[in-house]
DNA sequence: CGAAGCTTTGATTTATTTCAAGTACAGTGG
DNA sequence: CCACTGTACTTGAAATAAATCAAAGCTTCG
C-alpha cells in the first residue's frame, strides 16, 4: 500500500526531490495516500484543506467558475506537481480528479513546520512555485491571444513536452500522445467551447498536422510543424 | 538619493517587509537605486539580468510576444512588487517601464546568497510568488472566460483594491482611479484590442457604471455596480 | 500653427459561439 | 448476441462578439 520514498515514481521531481535521508526518514513516516476515481471531487473552492499533496500519478485539475456557470481551468496537476499553498486553510479553487489519481499527503500543519524547520524543501517548494508561474505566464498568452487552432496545437505540443521531461527523454519527431482530457475539458483550459476544439482538432488532422487513434489517442507524425502552428517562438523548445 | 530603509513607502510590503535589523542593515548596505522614464525598457527578453529589484514607485509591466508581434502582458507590478527569478540568469520577458519607475536593487549573486542564509525573505518571497500564482490564476480565468465589458469592469476593480491595498484603507463606494496605462497597455493586459477597450470605456460611461476626468481618470460612484459588471462571485471582495 | 500620440467612433468582416442534429462507442441487461 | 442507454464526440447552420480597416477628434508640445 505505502510505496517506499526510494522506489517512488515521482522521488527526483517533486517537493522531496532534493531531501536528503533524514528529512525524507521523517516525511516518510508521516505520509499517507489517497485515491480518487475519474470525476471525483478532491476538494471544492472554499472548502477546508488540511493536508497538501503530491500527485504520484494520474491528473487531477484546478477550475474556477463564474457566477453563471462559465468555468475556466487555472491548473492541471500532473505527476510530481504540488497541491497546496502553505498558510492557507482553505481552497482558493475546485480540485477534480481528471483521471484516477493517487496522491502522497501529509497533514498540513506538520508540514508547514517541516517547511520553517527545512530550508531544503522550502527552496524546493519555492523553484516549483516559481516554475507554475511561468507555466501560467505562458498559459496568458495563450488565452489573450492565439487563435483556436493555435491553442490546441500549443496545448499538443505542452503535453508532448510534459510527457518526454517526465520520462526524461528528448521530444521525438514522431510522437504518440494520449489525451488525458475529454474534450470539455480541454475547453475549460484553453478558454474555448468544446465544439471548437472538436472542429480544430478536426481541422488539424485533415490537414495531415496530427492523426488520429480512436477519439483520445494523437499521433503527431513531425512534431517540428506541430510547433510551428502553435504560434510560439520557434526557438522556445529542444532541438530536433 | 538614498532612502533609508525606515522611510521606504514599500518597507512593510516588499519583499524586505519581515525583516528584523541585522538583516535590514545588510540589504541597506548593498542596495542602490535605479530610475527609469516611461516607455524605456529595463530589460529584453532574453537579455541578461544580473540584479533583482523591488519596485519603490511606478509601474512597470511583463509582455510575451509572438512572432508575428501580438503581444499580451504577463505581469504588471505595482509599487512593492519583486522582480525577479533567483537561479535564472536571463528574462523571459520584456520588462518595460509603463511610467516613471524607481526600482531598489541588490545584485543578483549576493541577494541570492543572502535567500540561502535568511529564511525569512526566503518565507517572504515564497509568499509574494504565491500571491502572484495567484493573481495570475484570476488573470486565467479573465482571459479565458469573461467578455470584454466584463473584463474592463474586472481590470477597473483590480486596480481600486490594489490601491486601496497599498494605502491599507477599505474600498469605498466611491473611487476614484488614475489609470496607469494607455489603451494599448489595457487592451495588451485584457487580451484585446485597443479600439474594443476604447468602446467598452465609453458604453461603461454612458450607462452611468463610470464617469471620466480626462481620459486617464475614473471616477466609480458605486463600487459595487461595478463589480457586478466585472462577472465575479460577489463575495470576492470586502463587504460594502 | 503643425505634428505626433493617444483616443474615439463608424462600417465591415470574421472567428468563435450558440443552437441543433446526428454519429460512434462502451457498458448493461434481456 | 443484440437492442438500448448514456456519454463523448462530430458536424452543420445561424447568430454574435470582437477584430479589422478607416477616419477623425483631442491634447500636448515644439
């Protein structure tokens, strides 16, 4: 049930990555998983949080929703990220559970005094705080001003790259990706309605951009025009 | 030329704001003042960034460009706000002064030294990046969801509590605002155009949810009506 | 006064949404 | 094994919000 710290999937990029033996003994000792199911609730905006958490695996998502029912994805949580913001008890945004999901929690005021006790994690927290800034810098760009076709080929080429910097590998020309999202919710995250994304992808695929295996499986035959779709700065990624 | 650290307008906001003597004593002693006039640039993306600064007065914004020069603002800081990445060496974005702007900097090499050896602005920087993943969160969900009058009405209401903020008072009914950006720099912070920002002004004016002195200034006779117009839970802000 | 920069307003076009069917597919139970 | 249901997805036609193209108004500054 308890997966040892050392054999765990996530040990080298999440908050513990940089924990020596003794701090990982002690967080090793006090920490506890929780399941969900696809579609489950983790937490509801507003709702009381007393623990914070890794994602060990699967996806889980942050939305935030207007008065009137239009809602917008503000995060998407994959393996190694963080859940939850030290010295805030309760949840700015909903927490859904996108795909099952398996999380590695601790309870929250231990771990507030392990970040005061620990400047190791606390730097480590910080660097990952500062890098989902800058994932959501680009994520403004994105919603202010690419177009629908450039937001899906962006939001391909994210979990492209996502994907390889998990498995440590070189983004490939050719690469096969698993859509973690259904279609609405890819709306939710890139600010369009589910019927546009149905048609960009469309559009993209007979036009030879991607293929597709069965409704959620993309294959992207060169990823190179892949990126160059998506708008951005040609140089932003890997070579080759 | 030199203000003292006591006199800082921003002493308890930025990002020195938890510190005790010895470690003011220390920041005073390396610190030094940069100035820039509206429309100059601090730094390019890309370029080189070898100090860190606070903002002491002004404003400067963040933008992210696509090839094609479309533009969308990523970051704007106000008086208080802390501008930059400890551990990267260069910009991500172009960094440029909105209007005059006196930054308080400490080279890079030492400040990050000194986020080593004192938890405490290390606690305080991770607060102010949490803060600022926040913001940017609300930002998201602008960009993604709300229509362009609702985004005007949003923009406005940021604006008054950032500076009610800054001046510890409660937003009033009535607001006054002294707007610190062109057209442009809303419609590149709005993700729209600068004609629809102009429009969306002058449709807000004529129904009465704002009234203008000059083309920069707002004057908001009741503060709530407007946030009704800006699409928000209404329990976002402070009562009355 | 004239030029430049910022802003407003109008007319038109267009990308995306909205409304509306319809298809594909997996799971369930007869 | 096959109809049946529900969910996810696709596609079409019409409506619409915002962009684009174009012109003119207001300030400020030399």
């Amino acid at each position: 049930m308890q997966l040892p710290c050392e054999d765990c999937p996530i040990r080298y990029r999440a908050v513990c990555a940089t924990c020596e033996t003794p701090e990982l003994t002690e967080l090793e000792g006090s920490k506890y998983y929780r399941r969900y199911e696809a579609g489950q609730t983790v937490v509801l905006s507003g709702e009381r949080m007393d623990f914070v958490a890794s994602v060990v695996s699967g996806i889980a998502s942050l939305t935030q929703t207007l008065e009137d029912g239009r809602t917008q994805m503000v995060g998407l949580l994959l393996p190694s990220d963080f859940l939850w913001r030290p010295g805030r008890d309760s949840s700015p945004y909903d927490v859904t559970a996108v795909s099952d999901l398996l999380l590695c929690c601790f309870r929250r005021r231990p771990f507030e005094g392990l970040l005061r006790s620990s400047p190791r994690i606390a730097a480590r927290l910080l660097d990952m705080t500062l890098d989902d800034l800058d994932a959501a810098r680009d994520w403004l760009l994105l919603l202010g001003r690419k177009s629908a076709r450039e937001k899906i080929a962006s939001f391909l080429t994210i979990l492209a790259r996502r994907d390889a910097m998990l498995r440590q590998a070189q983004t490939p020309g050719l690469v096969v990706l698993d859509l973690p999202l259904t279609r609405e919710a890819m709306a939710d995250y890139l600010g369009l309605t589910l019927e546009t994304v149905s048609r960009q992808i469309s559009a993209l695929r007979r036009e030879g951009v991607i293929a597709l295996d069965g409704k959620r499986r993309v294959i992207v035959p060169d990823f190179n025009r892949l990126v160059a779709e998506s708008g951005d700065d040609s140089d932003g990624g890997l070579p080759s």
